[in-house]
C-alpha cells in the first residue's frame, strides 16, 4: 500500500493501535457531552491530546514489552 519498508512496522503498529485505543477511550469520556449534542467535538479534542501523549509511550515501551513478554511466556513444543 504505501511502500513502508517492514524494517518500521513496529512504529506502524504503535501508530494504528494508540490511535484506535485513544479514539475508543475518549469516546468513552465523551460519553455525557451526547445530550448536549457537543459529542464529536468533545471526542475529537479528547482523542487528539491522548493520541498526541500516547504515541511516543507505546512506541518507546513496545521494545520494553515484548521482552517482558517473552519472559514471561515460553515456546509451545510441538
């Protein structure tokens, strides 16, 4: 699709997993704004500032935790 080599797809999956989080949490937290009709605007601030505080944090920590991970899992034997 767009040509980014594999070599990055950690960085890729932190940016579609924290932005898929962010959006369900602050929709979550938007939630009572839904009867003053001010939802999508409450969600979209919402989503923006934790999408922004929470990249850099999966992306760093990913590393961190998948070797937490693999020691605490082992290798299924066939």
């Amino acid at each position: 699709m767009f040509g980014i080599p594999r070599r990055f797809s950690h960085f890729v999956y932190g940016v579609i997993q924290s932005c898929l989080t962010c959006a369900i949490a602050a929709a979550i937290a938007s939630l009572p704004f839904l009867a003053a009709g001010t939802f999508v605007s409450h969600w979209l601030q919402s989503w923006l500032l934790a999408w922004l505080m929470m990249l850099p944090i999966v992306l760093f920590a990913a590393p961190a935790i998948r070797r937490l991970t693999d020691m605490l899992t082992r290798a299924e034997t066939p």
